[in-house]
C-alpha cells in the first residue's frame, strides 16, 4: 500500500469512526451540532480517585474545543478543575443540581469502596456523593479506565478496595444507561464524540462491556502501522529500533481501541506509531495484575543472567 | 473570638483539597491544609517490574505525568548503571519543558486568573472578534434563560474586587481562549517525541523510544516560536497587568521564605550541569542541597507508619481514622524545616546563586517594571511572576535543545535490569522538587518512595506542629468577607496545589 492511499484510508476511517456513521451522514450532524447550540444539555462531572487526566486529555479536543464544547454544546454545571465556583458555593451548585436531576453524570476516577475516608469533597465521601449523583442523572459515563474499570486505583495490592463505577453501582443497586470510555486516558474524541451522539442521537452501539463500538470495536493490532513487520516476523528486539515490538511486550494484539488510526493531540502521534509497545491502557485488566509487567525487558535481563 | 471558614472543595486546582481557616478582625490566624484523596500508588508499585514504574507513577497526575516519569527514570538509571545519549537527553529535556509550558499557562489563565480577571465582563464587549461575539452571546442567552445556574462553570463564583477596567477584563477573557490553544499545542510539542500526552509512554530509562527526523526538528521549532511568542507578547504582560492591579498580593501570601530546589533540564552527560540548579535557602541564606535531610513527618497525617524517616526507608500504611490527623498528605521537612518548592524555589535558587544570567535580568527587569525589590518576590504575585519568567527561559532553551537534535543518531541505549539496585529519581516538577526512590530485590520493585511537590507545599503540620508553607502563607491573609473567601483562595491557587500528586 503506497503513502496515498494509506493516508487516505486513514483519513476515512477516522471520521467515520469519529461519527460513528457512514461518511455520508456528516452534513447532517453538521446541522444537528447546530440545533444542539440552541439548548445545551447539563453535564455534571465528579471526580473520584483520578488523576485529572482524562480531563486535559478533553481540555485537548479539537474542533470543538474545549471553550466551544462549554458554551455550545454542555452546560458544564460542575468541573473541580475548571469551575469558577469553589468552596461553599460549589457545594451549592452540586447540591441543587443534583436535587433538580435531568443531567448526564461524567465519573473521572474510580471509588474507594474498601476505605470510604481516602476520597471525600465538600466534607462527603465520594462513595455517597457518586451514588446521590447517579440516581439522578438521565445517564452515566465512565470516563478512563479507572472509572471505566478500575485502573491503577484499583490494582493489585492496592489499600483503599478501589472499584469501577459500573461495579460501584451494580453493588449499591443503581441502575442506569452507563458508557465506559476507558482509556489511560481516554481520547478527547472518544468523550467529545460520545457526548454528542449521546446528546443528539441517543447511545451509541454499545459492546457487551458497554463501550462505544464506534472507538472500541477493534484491536489494535488490526490496525498496527507495523503490522507488516509482525506478518514478516521482523521483530524489534530493544527499544528504539524498527519491526514489530511484539517481542518488547506490546498489548496491541489484546487491545480494543483506535489510537493508531485516529492519533493523539491533534493527530501527532501514537504510542506503537513512536516506537513504544502499547501498554493495553483500554483494557479491563490495565495494570491489574503485579506479575504481569508492560514490558518483557525483566525477564529477558533474567534470562541472560545480567 | 475566630471565626472558622471552610473552604472545601477548593476547586481549581488539581484535585481534592480542603482550606479551613480561622479568622479573627478580618484576618487569617491559622490554617488547615487537607488533602481528601489517597490511592496507594507506593503499595500498588511493590513486587513490580521496575520498569513498570516509570508509565505507572505518570498516573500519579494527568497534569504533570512528564516529571514522575523522569523521576522514576532517573532513579532506575542509576540502578542500572545507563545513560542515555545526546539525543535521549535532549529529547526529554524537549518533552519535560513543553510540560512545564502547558502546565504553567493552564495554571494561570484557566485556573488563577477566575480570581482577578471579571468573566461577567464579557457582556459589555462591543468589539468584532467572532469569538468573544460569540461568548457574549453565549453568556446573554444563559443569563435571560430560566436555568437555575447561568453561564456554568464560569458563574457562580465568590463575590469580591475583581479587575474593574472592562478592557483589561476583555483582554483577560480572550487570552483564557488564546490560551485553551496554547497549552494544547505544547501537549502537541510534548507528543511529537512522547507519543502522547497525558501519559507518555516513549520514555523509558536509557532514553526514548521515538527517533529524530529532519522533519520532527522542524515541527517542534514551528510550534516553540508559537508558544515564544504567546509567553512574551501575553502571559508575561498578563502577569504584570494583574500586580499592578492588585499589588497588595506583593504583600500576603508571603509563607515560610525557605525554598528547596533539586534542578532541572541536564545540559550534561553525568546530569552534573542543569538549566536550573539545585539549592536550598533557609532565612535568605544560600546553601548546597543534600538529599539526606529529606525525610517525612506523619503525625498529623492519615498514616499510622513511623513519623521522621528518609524517603530510601519510608513507609505509607493508610490508617484513615487517626486520632489528631486531618490530611492524607505527608509532611516533609529538610534538615526539619518547613520548606516552599515551585518556580519561585528554582528561581529565588538560581536569583541568589547570580550565575544564570537570564534569571537574573528577567527577574530585575519584571520588579523594575513593577517598582518592587527582590524580597517581593516572596508573595502571592511573587510566585505568578516566577512562574511566568521560568516559561520564558524553559521555552527560550527549548529553540535552542532542538537545533543540538541530530538525526540517525541514537535515542535510546540499551541496559540490563540487575537481580538488585538502588536508585533515587531527583528532578522538578513545574509544580516544585520531585523525588522518587527505588530499590530492586530479586528483579522487583521491594520499595518505592515518591515525595512531590505538593506535599511539600500542602504539608500539614509537621511532628514538631510547625505549619506547613500554604498554612503558614494563609496566615495574616485579610478576609474581607467570610462568606466569600477570595484573598485565601488566590494564596492557595498561587502555589498551583496538585493533590493528586501530593498524596499518590
């Protein structure tokens, strides 16, 4: 496949995956972004055990950015990061909020199920906070893999009993329309393009883990720039160097998500794209496990008795 | 009598901070500084794969990942015995600065500036920016409308004494938007090597798995002259604007007056030679850093380890109802002082050493602008301005690190992870000093220590029940109004809190 055509396809697939629709649906959503301006819908953002993350990955989006999401799109009742309110009258603002329901929760983080006490804002514990949210929230997404499915927070030996918010909720007995956006952290197009087919289309086609088929439908490995180098059996064998990087401990034959076609901040750059095996930051089991390292570079020191 | 204030959730900033003060005849006589949220990442890192370290420790914080990593690098580097190449340190002295910028500008437009710049301003403008037309229409329509909070998440906010010029209001609001830009494209400068951004996942010890290209060089010096010009011609007048408008913040906010710097951006092989230099000052004295007077209180920390240890020894055992505790924040001390990090560290460091030539012009020039002596510099503004004038330098060095870049040449050389090593990962974050200590047993991580910036600058108490720097620079801060703390939270957001960071 020449440069050309590559570039092509990728460009394709890109907005077509971004749409979630053929490409021919575009104008339209075009216009329903527009009619979306005339009444923004609330939007609601908590933040758990997090690391703010997955909010400067948003605060990276792209047409929409992030000020024209704010004033065109959302009504962003609450953000700890961004909010001009603080203190007492953030507490104000949250508290009738969620009393007057209607909005559409956004989780960032996960929930210290096991250690209530090792996350509480405005002098209540997350734990309570997230399920008086939830209950009155039209919808829930999970935001990154911590909230998503649990995360770093969550990983072996961790001390505070960490939970996914799907877990949290399904254990507490809410039950409402949930999103997952995994991702360490998830892609601003994931959580921008989930919002506005959520908002004017509905839920997107959801997997059986209820993320958005549009972003996590494939492997990246399916869509590997080095794939031809895999199929070659041309392996990279330390970093830095050409050929797959299979043998270096890459996730992409595991792992659900478009980064290597769809591209990070502003269509840079990915991680296999520069060299660095893809460290499976959508999946459920994302650093779950102590024994189970990123990369095989331990082990192969072991081997040749270094 | 005092009267206590809450401050909680102070938003704003990264994370989940809780300020309570105490105020008698309208002043601040003492503070709390909580940090509300623990993770564990110190347990989580045991029985590791040390290389694991350097993508999971990013995690502490979507705002300044960059640094953890190069702390944890470093520290493995030193395990391992490796060193990167030319390239590799330039290419992570390239990715850290891009950090820096985008951290600093998000920090004073998107977070500080709500406390000076009057955002309900906007609808008086007449002018014809299709943006801020659009803003203000923006604004307008939420403020007829009948939803029960307009213009969320600029309104509501606390009442006090904002910019009064609608001018310098307008200008403010425009440059928030130029801003939302900027930082994005220093994530962009940070991507083109880092792969992406929060979370780089190229850097790795031994250098970076991303090589040099003619054409990557002439990327990154487009978007450097960008951000150039964004920091010289708006964020360091931006600054300027703000003290003249509010010099009393030359006054409150003062804090402990000692600083500690580790150094940053190596210029050399063997990191012996750096753009800003490691120092402490204690009572305007100038002295040599020495690692082994760091160690950790916890007294009044959620912890139920032992109180006073070296980071190489220290423990975190969570203990979330300890009697006499109100933080999850450790309190580290240097040789059992109270110590401020950040830029104003780096830059009273390098101020007081005279040999960074920039350092010092930029800094005179700035207080001659503004009719201040050195000694104001130690204030709420003080730390604006520091943060401004480092953006300037790091983004200046980063034109010059790209054109040293060399193509074909090596990013990365390889080592081997030893079956036992030590290690301790000195570095900065744009937030203040980063240490990470490592050690290895059987090809595993046995311990891992992180002290950050953070909490240095958020510490509660110490065993001693000295204040921390926040608490100590809250102290005298005049309240005008208790049901609208704004004077406080301008000193808090000055030390650009990260709790995230601060109780990993």
């Amino acid at each position: 496949m020449d440069i050309t055509r590559r570039k092509f396809l990728e460009l394709s697939a890109k907005m077509a995956a971004m749409m979630g629709l053929g490409t021919t649906a575009i104008p339209k959503i075009a216009e329903a972004l527009e009619q979306l301006s005339a009444v923004n819908a609330p939007v609601l953002w908590l933040q758990g055990q997090s690391c703010s993350g997955c909010s400067v990955s948003l605060l990276n989006s792209e047409e929409p950015g992030p000020a024209q999401i704010l004033s065109g799109y959302i009504s962003l009742l609450f953000h700890s990061t961004i909010s001009a309110s603080t203190g007492d009258v953030s507490m104000q603002v949250l508290n009738r909020s969620i009393d007057h329901g209607g909005y559409l929760l956004v989780v960032e983080g996960s929930v210290p199920e096991g250690m209530p006490e090792a996350c509480v804002v405005g002098g209540e514990l997350f734990t309570e906070q997230v399920l008086r949210a939830a209950k009155n929230a039209k919808a829930i997404i999970a935001v990154g893999t911590c909230a998503a499915f649990g995360g770093i927070p969550a990983a072996e030996n961790n001390p505070t009993g960490a939970m996914s918010v799907p877990d949290f909720l399904k254990k507490n007995g809410v039950s409402k329309p949930l999103i997952l956006l995994p991702g360490c952290p998830a892609h601003p197009d994931w959580i921008v393009g989930t919002l506005v087919h959520l908002l004017k289309f509905g839920i997107p086609q959801l997997d059986k883990k209820g993320r958005p088929k549009m972003f996590f439908s494939r492997l990246i490995h399916d869509q590997c720039p080095r794939f031809a180098d895999y199929e070659r059996e041309n392996f990279a064998k330390t970093f830095s160097e050409d050929g797959c990087l299979f043998m270096l401990g890459c996730l992409g034959p595991v792992t659900h998500a478009d980064c290597t076609l769809r591209l990070w901040n502003s269509g840079t750059n990915s991680c296999i794209k520069a060299g660095a095996p893809c460290i499976g930051c959508t999946s459920e089991n994302f650093a779950a496990s102590a024994s189970f390292p990123f990369y095989r570079k331990a082990t192969l020191s072991k081997k040749t008795g270094a | 009598m005092s009267i206590t204030v809450n401050i909680d959730p102070l938003t704003r900033i990264e994370g989940h901070l809780a300020i309570r003060i105490e105020v008698e005849s309208n002043r601040v006589v003492n503070a709390f500084s909580s940090g509300e949220m623990f993770r564990g990442f110190e347990a989580i890192l045991k029985g590791r794969d040390p290389l694991d370290a350097q993508q999971i420790t990013q995690r502490i914080c979507g705002v300044c990942p960059i640094s953890h990593g190069t702390a944890s690098i470093l520290a493995q580097e030193i395990a391992y015995g490796v060193i990167p190449p030319k390239n590799g340190r330039l290419l992570r002295n390239l990715i850290l600065g891009a950090n820096f910028i985008q951290s600093h500008i998000l920090h004073f437009y998107h977070l500080a500036a709500l406390d000076f710049v009057d955002i309900a301003a906007i609808t008086k403008y007449k002018g014809k920016d299709p943006v801020l037309r659009d803003l203000k229409a923006w604004v307008q329509s939420e403020l007829s409308s009948n939803v029960i909070y307009p213009a969320t998440p600029f309104l509501p906010r606390y009442s006090g004494e904002y910019i009064q010029s609608t001018e310098l209001n307008i200008q403010g609001i425009k440059h928030y938007l130029d801003a939302l830009d900027m930082r994005r494209l220093a994530h962009k400068m940070c991507a083109v090597f880092g792969g992406k951004l929060p979370h780089a996942t190229t850097l790795l010890p031994g250098g970076v798995t991303e090589k040099v290209t003619a054409r990557k060089i002439a990327s990154l010096k487009s978007i450097i002259k960008e951000l150039q010009a964004f920091i010289d011609n708006s964020y360091l007048s931006d600054v300027a604007e703000v003290a003249l408008d509010f010099p009393e913040y030359f006054r409150i906010g003062k804090g402990c007056g000692n600083f500690l710097a580790y150094g940053v951006f190596p210029e050399s092989a063997d990191n012996s030679k750096k753009l800003f230099s490691s120092g402490v000052v204690i009572g305007e004295k100038l002295m040599a850093f020495d690692s082994t007077k760091i160690t950790e209180d916890v007294r009044h920390s959620l912890f139920s380890s032992r109180s006073g240890l070296q980071p190489s020894e220290g423990q975190t055992v969570p203990s979330p109802h300890k009697k006499g505790a109100y933080s999850w924040i450790k309190a580290p001390r240097y040789n059992a002082t109270v110590m401020e990090v950040g830029p104003l560290a780096r830059i009273m460091v390098d101020y007081l050493k005279g040999k960074n030539r920039k350092v010092k012009d930029l800094v005179n020039g700035l207080l001659a602008r503004l009719g201040k002596k050195p000694e104001d510099l130690v204030s709420t503004l003080g730390r604006h301005a520091a943060r401004a004038i480092e953006s300037k330098i790091v983004a200046d060095k980063c034109a010059e690190w790209v054109e040293q870049l060399t193509p074909g040449q090596p990013v990365f050389r390889d080592f081997t992870i030893p079956e036992t090593g030590r290690g301790m990962g000195l570095t900065e974050a744009p937030r203040g000093a980063l240490g990470h200590w490592l050690e290895i047993r059987d090809y595993k991580i046995s311990h891992y220590q992180c002290v950050v910036p953070t909490t240095w600058n958020c510490s509660p108490r110490d065993d001693r029940g000295n204040p921390g720097p926040v608490e100590q620079a809250l102290t005298g801060t005049p309240i005008v109004d208790i049901k609208n703390p704004i004077e406080a939270t301008r000193v808090v957001r000055s030390f650009d809190p990260c709790i995230a960071c601060a109780v990993h």
